[in-house]
C-alpha cells in the first residue's frame, strides 16, 4: 500500500466551513477530515458529491478508528487510505456509493517552540531538508561564535543560515537594523516581516519546526507550554499531528497478516503486524500455510536515537487473544523466553470482547496444544492482579511465568492521574531486574493504543533510571520509534498527553526522593519509599475529571506581509549544500511497601475522549 499526504485534515474547521471550502475550491469526489464537533475526539470525513457534502463519523476508542461498525484501523490515515482506495467499500445506509477521490489539502499547523538548543548546523539542515518544507525555520546556539545564535531556515529547497547577534546590552539583531530585548521578539517580528537577501530573494519565516527533545529536568516547563491553547501555541495536538503526518510517509507492507490463512487470526482486520518486525513462530508445520503466523511485533527502542550509552529491555506487542490463537500466544511465549506479560484490558469492556480468558483459574491448569499453564496463585492489588504461571512443554522444560494484569484503564480516554500506571509499571521493573529472561510481552486489544502508551512510557523511565535526570527524552521520537515497528502506537491525543503527564510525574518523584535522601544523610537513616493511595489523591483527582475534556484544536497563524526596510548581514560559513545569506528585514512483586515508589497526585490536567454512541451514521452530519 503506498503512503498518501495527510494534508486532507483540517484541525480547526466546522461541518459549514467544511461544506464552504468543499463547494468553492472542490469537485465531486473532493474530500477532507475534521475533528468532530458534536463529538470531540472523534473524527468526520465531509466528501463533496455533485453539489452536496456528506459528513461521515469515525470514531476513535483509543484502540482503534472505525466507522462506528465498519472495518477497524490503527490509524486515521490508514483509514482514509483504505477508503480511498477500496471503491465501492464506502456506502449510504441506502446503497448509494460514497467515493473519496480528490483530498483537498490543508496548510501544517504552527507552534513557538522553534528553538534547538545546540543543535549543530548539520543536524539542522538534515531535519529542514528531510522533514520540513520550504519556509520551515529553527533557532538553535551558535557553535562557531558562543553566545550568538543561528536562523537556520528552509528556502526553495535549500538552507539558509542566518546569524543573530546577542551583544552586550543583551539586545539581538541580525547584523543591523532593528534591536530586540529577547529572541522570542526577534522572531516574532520577522514572521510578520519578511526578510530580503541581498539577491532580492524573500524569505519568509512561514513555520517554525518544532523541538521535541528536551532535558528531562526540564519536563514541567515543557508540559505547562504544551498546555497553552492559544493559536499560536497548538501544544499536545500541533505535536501529536506532526506525528501522524510521519507516520503517513512510513507506511510499511503487511502483507502476511493480509494472506486468507491468517485473516481469522486477526481481532481486528485492518490492525495488521508490519512484516519485517512480526514475531515468527518457529518450528512452524511447513504443511498447514500460516502456521507460523500470529499478530504480534517486537518492539526494540533504538538506544543511539534515543539518547544512546543505555541498556534497554525488548518488548513484543501483540492483540488480545482470540480463541484460536490462544495456543499460539503461548508458544510464543515460550519460544521468546518470555516472563512478564503485561495486560492491560479487561476481557470485555463496555458489552464487548477485548481478549479471552487465555489462563486457568487459580490453583487449576489447562493445557493448549503442547502447552501447559499451571495458575500457581493470584494476588490483588489497588490497580492490577498478579498471577503466577508454570508454563511447560510436553511436561519439561518449567518455566515461571508473571501476568501482570491492569485493570483500572477506563473504558475512554485515559486514567486520570498516572500515579497507577506509574507504580505498575515500578514493580513490573523490580521483577525484571531479578529476572534472566527474554522480551516483555504487553497486549491490550488491538496491541496498539494502551500497549503502545504503557511501551513508550516504560522506554522513557528507563532512559531516565540509567542516566539521571539530566539526559534528554524525546516523546515524539520515541512513538514515532515504536511506530516504525507495529503500526499505530499511541492512538489518540490524549495517550500523547498522558505520556508526557506521566513521565512529568516521575521525575517530581524521583526529585523529591533525591531532596530527602540528600536530608537523611544527615540523621543515619534509610529514606522509606511509600505508595499513594486514593484518599491522597481524592481532591485533585476530582478536579482533573471534571476538567477532562478535549482542548479545542488550535488556528493557524496569519501569513507574513508589510512593508519593508533594509539591515545587512555578513555571511556565515556553512556545510556543503546550503548557504549562508545576507537579508534585509522586510516588516509587515509483589515487592513490599517500602520498595514501591512514591507517585503523588497532581493537578495536571490532561484530555479525555468522550464516549461515542454505537450506531454506525453515515448519513449527513456535522
């Protein structure tokens, strides 16, 4: 399947604009995706159709998007890819044929957070050059000239470098002209007043491209600026959205979960394993076609993009069980010397299945084609209940096995402190660390939106747990990471947030261990960790369901103009294949208590996807 632009999606537009934009600048077939306005965090597709539009919901649940019945897929452009390319699949509730042909594009959204950080020009020519486009602009330090700072901005297809001067009275300028008290200024001007090089070529700071990576330390500035909602500052979304626009140009083949023998293995049709990173059931019979089969990714975080120097777990993601792959699970389980299991549905949610019962119940044992589980016990905590297998192969070859099974994830959206998740997940690691075993097998449903948060979440703290909190983390590039390796990781907005929320968490944990175990030193005594309960956490918890609502999706900025003035520039050497430029400036283990760690509640607030109804419409709707 090739890869499409995802700049058929318009954030801030409603059913009437939709119908406006379709009807002045579309033809018959022109098509575009929105947000839902009657129900936020879901989705409408409005298709124009000879001189009228058809609104089409889509809903998302967190593990997957569908048409409120129809095919299921991980991600919003996978569905709108299938759609437009499977003709005759869309149709009215009366027959009638209901075509996507013609996206009708969108421009990219904005933000401020265009400054780098030491990034060095290379680097930043290869992130304009690969990923942005032309009048993307970025800040970063000057590595040549300390204390000044470079413009590094994408211009018909090449790199401009522009130098910012920081003098002694601590104003900026870029070599002349105009003189501002802050970069934030300087920027801000220019992107409402271009700018002129001395070949009289304009160059427009048109959209920043936005750092993502920052010093974990530095975690609750970066959440309290992504919760900003002006439209300047499109926060969570304008991040996330960059995410889904990657994914898009990242499509890879599936081919395997796509052939007949292994269509019914699949809990969902469309939520296909990527081939190159499927898990291979070995000793497979070569005589019964898809024996090796079963719909599950390994997952291996890429340590040298991530920060490098840190030892990192594997993990598989894979779907709930079925009844028929239930023998297939744990044969897996055992090829990959698997010890931890990590669920993190119920069985049935809301009336509908999410994943048999693939164990016996305690003290019993069941057997699954050469498999054995024994269900040796089963201890219930606050969030989750741990049970303890004995796996076996033809009666040899025990193995102990941990399921750890979450069961506090509400049915939409996300928890509403991460404080449960956090301390799941700290003991999962205090059992990992005792333990030889091979990778960290976690499932939700679809394999995708819970797992992929729970995934991300634990790669992150993981970074930080080896290399204290100084070291850098990157969110969007770790779920773009895991998204390159099974398909639609982290599903919605809100499991974006709550990634950030929950690391945020963390790290005010492991700051306030630090200050009391610095205090204790003192006084020759141990600091002991204790866990947060509900009660503790009751007022604020309050306050963030009540708040738990989808932020509306933010504007896009005004295009540059004015008039102009003039300010040299000297040139600045640069590396092959870009420029330096003169302008003008144009304006216009259960373990015990005292080993779990400390998770306190806080008041971040964070969205939550609204339940949708169950009848599938397809009708006209805005």
């Amino acid at each position: 399947m090739g890869s499409m632009s995802r700049r058929w999606f318009h954030p801030n537009i409603s059913g009437t604009d939709a119908e406006n934009l379709l009807l002045e600048r579309g033809i018959s077939g022109s098509f575009l995706a929105r947000p839902s306005k009657s129900n936020p965090g879901d989705f409408t597709v409005s298709v124009r159709r000879g001189d009228d539009v058809t609104h089409i919901k889509i809903q998302n649940t967190g593990d997957f998007y569908d048409l409120y019945g129809g095919e299921k897929f991980a991600t919003l452009a996978e569905l709108v890819q299938f759609y437009t390319e499977k003709h005759g699949q869309l149709r009215e509730i009366n027959g009638d044929v209901i075509e996507l042909k013609f996206p009708l594009n969108c421009a990219d959204p904005t933000s401020e957070r265009w400054y780098h950080g030491h990034t060095t020009g290379k680097t930043a020519e290869t992130l304009l050059m690969e990923k942005a486009k032309n009048g993307s602009f970025l800040v970063r330090r000057s590595l040549s000239k300390p204390g000044d700072f470079v413009l590094s901005v994408r211009c018909e297809d090449k790199i401009i470098h522009i130098m910012i001067r920081h003098s002694d009275n601590d104003k900026y300028d870029i070599g002349g002209g105009q003189k501002f008290d802050s970069l934030t200024e300087l920027i801000d001007h220019h992107r409402q007043n271009a700018m002129v090089e001395r070949t009289g070529s304009v160059v427009y700071l048109k959209q920043p491209f936005n750092a993502t990576r920052i010093n974990a330390a530095m975690i609750e500035k970066r959440v309290k600026e992504l919760h900003e909602s002006d439209a300047s500052k499109a926060g969570f979304w304008e991040e996330f959205e960059t995410l889904q626009q990657q994914e898009c140009k990242h499509l890879f083949s599936r081919k395997e979960g796509a052939k007949p023998e292994n269509k019914a293995k699949n809990r969902y049709k469309n939520i296909l394993p990527f081939d190159h990173t499927r898990v291979v059931l070995e000793d497979a019979d070569p005589t019964v076609p898809g024996s090796d089969y079963i719909n599950a990714n390994r997952i291996k975080p890429e340590v040298e993009e991530l920060g490098g120097l840190w030892k990192s777990k594997m993990y598989i993601s894979t779907q709930g069980c079925l009844n028929n792959t239930v023998a297939d699970f744990w044969k897996m389980v055992f090829q990959e010397n698997a010890r931890i299991i990590v669920m993190t549905t119920r069985e049935v949610e809301r009336g509908r299945n999410k994943c048999v019962k693939y164990w016996p119940a305690e003290n019993e044992s069941k057997e699954f084609d050469k498999y054995k589980v024994q269900n040796l016990r089963e201890t219930d905590y606050r969030d989750y209940t741990l049970r303890e297998f004995r796996l076996s192969k033809n009666e040899e070859a025990e193995r102990i096995v941990y399921h750890y099974h979450f069961k506090v994830w509400p049915d939409h959206g996300v928890p509403s402190d991460p404080g449960g998740v956090l301390n799941f997940l700290h003991d999962i690691n205090e059992r990992y660390r005792t333990m030889e075993c091979g990778p960290v097998i976690v499932h939700c449903s679809a394999g995708i939106g819970r797992s992929g948060t729970f995934i991300v979440i634990d790669i992150i703290l993981d970074i930080i747990r080896q290399q204290g909190l100084d070291c850098e983390i990157d969110v969007q590039r770790t779920i773009q990471m895991v998204r390159s390796q099974r398909s639609g990781m982290v599903q919605t907005e809100a499991q974006y947030q709550f990634v950030y929320v929950a690391v945020k968490q963390h790290i005010e944990t492991l700051t306030k261990r630090m200050e009391a175990e610095q205090m204790n030193k003192g006084k020759g005594r141990e600091y002991i960790n204790t866990r947060q309960t509900s009660e503790a956490a009751g007022g604020d918890a309050a306050a963030i369901a009540a708040l738990q609502k989808v932020r509306p999706f933010g504007s896009l900025p005004p295009s540059p103009g004015g008039m102009h003035m003039h300010a040299s520039l000297p040139p600045t050497p640069t590396s092959a294949g870009s420029r330096s430029s003169s302008v003008t400036s144009l304006p216009g283990t259960p373990f015990p208590p005292s080993h779990r760690a400390i998770y306190e509640n806080t008041n971040n607030v964070y969205n939550n996807v609204r339940s949708a109804p169950h009848t599938p419409q397809l009708g006209p709707r805005r």
